[in-house]
C-alpha cells in the first residue's frame, strides 16, 4: 500500500473512531494557501483541528514526535486561515489534537493527544 492510501485509511479511521467519541465531523482534508488540516471536528462547544499521524512502528519517537514545532507552526496558520474563511466558526474556542496510530493492525485503537499543543 503507497503512503497516499495509508494517510487516507487514516484519516477515514480516525474520523470514525473521533465521531464514536462523541465529536462530530465539520470537514476532511481542509486545504488553503498555507497548508492542510486533516479533520476539523467539533466537540461540543470546541472547534477541534486534528492532524492524523501513522507510523508502522515507534522509531524516532513514534506518530505523535513527528508533529514537531515546525508542522505545529504550518497547522496553526492553516487554522487561522480557515477560521477567517469560515466566520461561524471563529465564535468557538479551538484546540488541536494528535490522533496516532501505531503498528500495522487495523484494530489497534489510535492514541488521542487532546489538547496536544497550543498557538
């Protein structure tokens, strides 16, 4: 399987497994100009931007380690962006979360970092 169709399977996974959680899907795949939010759901009165990250095994620290600063920095724009485009939702407190999945199991439950950094 290519890396385009592991980072779909993903995603689509982690958009069921978010909305078995209780958050509800707003949109997949959000692009503008400044980069590509993954999932933007809603959890409540919160606008939950997500970044979905799979890796095969834990090296170099895993999904989660490989959203470092940088990737932090291109999402926050990303979002800022979005949220001017998308006024409604600008009213909402925002926060972006981690889902990782780790290893080569389709049952493998994904590891939530809610709240995972801040802008």
């Amino acid at each position: 399987m290519d890396r385009n169709r592991i980072g779909m399977d993903a995603e689509r996974r982690a958009s069921e497994w978010l909305c078995s959680q209780g958050l509800s899907l707003l949109q997949r795949n959000a692009r503008c100009r400044l980069g590509e939010i993954d999932l933007i759901m809603q959890d409540g009165d919160q606008i939950v931007f997500v970044e979905v990250r799979a890796r095969a095994g834990k090296y170099f620290g895993g999904a989660a380690a490989s959203v470092d600063w940088r990737k932090q920095q291109k999402l926050i724009q990303a979002a800022r962006f979005l949220l001017s485009r998308n006024p409604h939702w600008s009213t909402y407190p925002c926060r972006f979360d981690v889902l990782a999945f780790e290893g080569d199991s389709e049952t493998t439950p994904p590891i939530w970092y809610k709240d995972a950094f801040r802008p």
